[in-house]
C-alpha cells in the first residue's frame, strides 16, 4: 500500500511540475514578446517569439504579422532587417545585419563595422541552423533548408539548400600586409591592441 501512495504522490507531483512549467514558459513568453513589442520599430500581429533568444538592434527591425521566432535565435539587427508576414524562423537561426570590418585598422579585424540590412519577403520557411548574412535578400515564398549560409539573394519560391563550401572574394594582399608589417592587431570586439 506505501509503494501505492508513493507513486500515487510521485505522479502528482509531476504533474504539478509539468503545469507549473508550462505556465512559467508561457508567462516568460509573453513578458518576453510585450518587452520586444514596445522597442520593435514595427511588429505585426500574432508575431511568436517561442523560448529564449538573442535579438538586438530593436529599433532597425521590423516584423510583419504571423511570424514565428524559435529558440535560441541569434539577430543582429543594427543594420536594419525586414522579415515579411507568415514567416516561419526554425531553432537556432543565425541573423547578422553588420559585419566587423576586416579592411579597418587591425588584423583580422578592428572595432568598426559595416552595416548592411537583411530583407526576408514573406511565406518564408528557414530551417534549422540557417545563418543568414549581412545583405541578404530572400525572396517571397522562399524555403531555406537547414543548415544553410545564406548571402546575397534568394529568388521567390526558391528551395535552397547547403552546398559544399566555396572562396567567394580575397582579402586586399597590400592591405593586409601593411597590416601585418604595422602589427596592428585587434583584440576583443577588435579594440587596437
């Protein structure tokens, strides 16, 4: 009968955990969402920004209606960024507006930066562990695979999909040598050592 009573207690106990999680989630969410509203330039209706994520450049971005947010999202919005109605962002999505500058002052990088905003059209898919660059253009309807890079455009109704990595633009040689000759390196967040 003792073992009866415990499991009995166990299961309540559980329970309760269970619902008293799923109502501190959901409270986390909306407190969440009602703070990203007030300092959003725009949002659209039924925007759900689900768990925990990293967005900053509040006031760059922009989000239509019915658009879907998961986890762990990283958005850089400084450079300005635009993502259209019923547009669906899986887990873990990278989203960068603004890149270091790598022809600045210090190797590899220095403390400026170059901004470039990212447009996402709407009815976009973008799966899981997608980064998506500073500059890119995604087109209406667009579905982007998971884990893939995205920079540049991506034309309407295009699945896109990870390729094989490729060199897509070299560095200045004089500049980067003028540099290294100088020792003129960046060290945290590319500040001048």
């Amino acid at each position: 009968m003792k073992k009866l009573i415990d499991y009995i207690l166990a299961a309540i106990g559980l329970i309760l955990y269970l619902i008293s999680e799923k109502i501190f989630n959901h409270c986390i969410r909306k407190f969440h969402n009602n703070r990203l509203q007030r300092r959003l330039k725009t949002i659209g209706n039924g925007c759900i920004i689900h768990g925990e994520s990293n967005i900053t450049g509040l006031e760059k971005i922009e989000i239509g209606n019915n658009v879907q947010i998961n986890t762990n999202a990283l958005i850089r919005g400084e450079g300005g960024l635009v993502i259209g109605d019923n547009t669906h962002i899986a887990r873990n999505v990278v989203i960068y507006t603004h890149n270091h500058n790598y022809e600045g002052m210090a190797l590899p990088y220095d403390n400026t930066f170059r901004f470039r905003p990212v447009i996402i059209e709407k009815n976009v898919w973008i799966g899981v562990n997608v980064t998506v660059l500073p500059g890119a253009h995604i087109g209406e309807g667009a579905i982007i695979g998971a884990g893939s890079v995205v920079g540049g455009k991506v034309d309407s109704l295009a699945i896109y999909g990870a390729s094989e990595g490729r060199v897509i633009k070299y560095r200045d040689k004089n500049h980067y040598n003028l540099l290294e000759e100088k020792k003129s390196y960046g060290g945290p967040n590319g500040n001048l050592l």
